[in-house]
C-alpha cells in the first residue's frame, strides 16, 4: 500500500513537487550565501566594431559555493525569480555595479562616455519602488545616471503597466534601457512604441548563423535596419569569431559582445580595458 500511494504521488504532478523542493532547499542556500557575501559580479565588455575598442560592460553574476565553486547564473537566477530571492539579490547586483563602475570613473580622466550595464528581472521591475532603488544606488555610488544601462527582456516588460512605468521613471532619471536578447520573447514591434528603449541586443541565435543566407541572417540585417530608423543603438551578442565580426560590421552593426572579442572578466580588468581606451 505504501508503494502504491508513493506511485500514486509521484505521478500527480512530480516535477511540481520536486521544483517546491529543489525552490525551498536553494532558497535557504541562496539566503545564506548572500549573508556569506559569495556573490561576485563579472563585467563582459561591449566593443566597437570593427575595431574591438570597449565602450561598455555588462555586470554578470556568479555564484562562488565554498563547496561545488562556481556557479552560473542559469543554475540559479531561476529559482531566485520563483522564490522572490532575486528582488534582495538584484538589489545587491545593482549596488555593487554601481560602486564597481563608479571606481572606474574615479580612476578615469577622460571622457569617454562608456556604460555599464545590468540585467533586471520582470519580478524587480514590476515591485513596487524599484526606479527608487535605481536612483538610490546611484546617489549611494556617486555615480551619474548616464553611466548606468539596465537590460529587460521583452517578456519582462509585455504586458505590465507596472513595467512600462517603471521604465519611464528610469529613463526620466537619464539610466538607458536595452532590450535583452531582442526578438526571442514576446515579440511585438508595438512594445518599442510603448517603452522607452535606448538599444536592441540582438540574441545570439541570430548571430550563430549571421555568416550564411539565412533566414536569421536576414532578420539580423532587419534588426538593425529597424533600430537605425528608430533611432536606437543596436548591440549583436554572442559574437564568437573573427567571420561573423567581419559580416556584422557589413550590414551595418557597430556595436557586438562576444567570446571572439572577451569573456566577462573580473572588474580590475575591465577598469584597465575602459580606462586605457579613455586616455588614448
Ligand atoms: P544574458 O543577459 O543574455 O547575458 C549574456 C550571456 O551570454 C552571459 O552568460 C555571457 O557570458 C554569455 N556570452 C557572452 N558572449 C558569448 C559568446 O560569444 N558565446 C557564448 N556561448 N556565450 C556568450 P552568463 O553570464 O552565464 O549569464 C546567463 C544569463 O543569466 C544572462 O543572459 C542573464 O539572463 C542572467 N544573468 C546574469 N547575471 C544576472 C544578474 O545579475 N541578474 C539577473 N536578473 N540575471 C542575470
Ligand atoms: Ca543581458
Ligand atoms: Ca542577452
Ligand atoms: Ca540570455
């Protein structure tokens, strides 16, 4: 009988139970790990093309287990978002990019306007308050809104009044606003009329195959014709070799990230690619 109602419970909706489980389980690890302080930030940098010269970086989080090492956001930024955990650790990201890129600027006497950039989820940008924690992190880093770019996803931002609200009071405060791997989510050329947005970052699957005539081929050059016409900055990404750098910059991109060009590397790095770029 115990075997029969165990086989009885497993099929009623198993992977329910068993993600409550896995949520609870590394909810509790992600809530200690952020009192450990085991979060660190990555910066990988946004070039010009066809040059490589930096122009920005993108802050990426990753996860240093005492035990397992390090771990990539795609193992646990989901659970975050499920179990609520991100609004606390999003709100840590945002801060320590912040004070990371206002360090840079201190050590950076030139003018180059570069940005950094830091990815939201749609469960921090639908709470309530969060352009005020923007404009908080910035004033607690001494860093000026112009320096700072936040990364939304179409499917964050479809549908939420809250979203789109939200966005207008970032953008109001001078932070820029780029669309995430533009063209995979809740696709709706009608968004961009909705929502201020300042960049397109084109996914990577349509950048994989950018060097034969395919259809992603042809939707990459759409893009970029769309986002000059709109006025807006257009960023390929996952640009991962010399031939696809060379096409891109063909049809008409002049932004990309990307293995080809770096990896996300470790702030000090960055600091010294942005800020030698700067004195040139
Ligand atoms: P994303 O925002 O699309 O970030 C780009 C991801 O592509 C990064 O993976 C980056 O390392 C990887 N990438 C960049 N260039 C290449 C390339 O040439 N080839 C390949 N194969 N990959 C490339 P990462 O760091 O593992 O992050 C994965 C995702 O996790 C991010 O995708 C983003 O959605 C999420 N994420 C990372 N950090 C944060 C964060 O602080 N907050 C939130 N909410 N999400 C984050
Ligand atoms: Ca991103
Ligand atoms: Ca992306
Ligand atoms: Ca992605």
């Amino acid at each position: 009988a115990k075997e029969a109602g165990k086989g009885q419970y497993a099929s009623y909706e198993p992977e329910l139970d068993e993600r409550a489980n896995y949520d609870a389980q590394l909810g509790a690890e992600l809530r200690l790990a952020m009192d450990r302080g085991d979060f660190r930030l990555l910066f990988q940098p946004v070039v010009r093309l066809p040059d490589g010269a930096p122009v920005g970086a993108e802050a990426l989080i990753r996860w240093h287990h005492p035990q397992r090492g390090v771990i990539p956001p795609d193992e646990f930024i989901p659970a975050a978002e499920r179990t609520g955990l991100i609004v606390p650790l999003g709100a840590w990201v945002l801060n320590e990019a912040c004070r990371t890129a206002a360090g840079w600027l201190n050590d950076d006497h030139a003018t180059n306007p570069w940005t950094v950039s830091v990815n939201i989820s749609a469960r921090q940008l639908r709470e309530a308050g969060f352009s005020r924690r923007v404009s908080a992190a910035l004033s607690a880093a001494g860093l000026p809104a112009e320096r700072l770019m936040i990364e939304v996803t179409e499917t964050a931002v479809f549908d939420s009044h809250a979203a789109a609200n939200a966005l207008r009071e970032i953008s109001a405060l001078g932070v820029a606003i780029a669309l995430d791997d533009f063209g995979t989510g809740h696709s709706s050329l009608g968004l961009l009329r909705k929502i201020p947005v300042n960049v397109l970052k084109v996914d990577k699957s349509f950048i994989d195959n950018i060097t034969g005539s395919t259809a992603e081929a042809t939707i990459a050059t759409a893009m970029v014709s769309l986002a000059n016409g709109l006025d807006l900055g257009v960023v390929a990404e996952g640009v991962e070799s010399a031939a696809q750098a060379r096409q891109l910059h063909l049809i008409g991109y002049r932004l990309s990230q990307g293995f080809h060009f770096a990896r996300p590397l470790p702030a000090e790095e960055v600091r010294d690619l942005l800020v030698a770029e700067t004195k040139r």
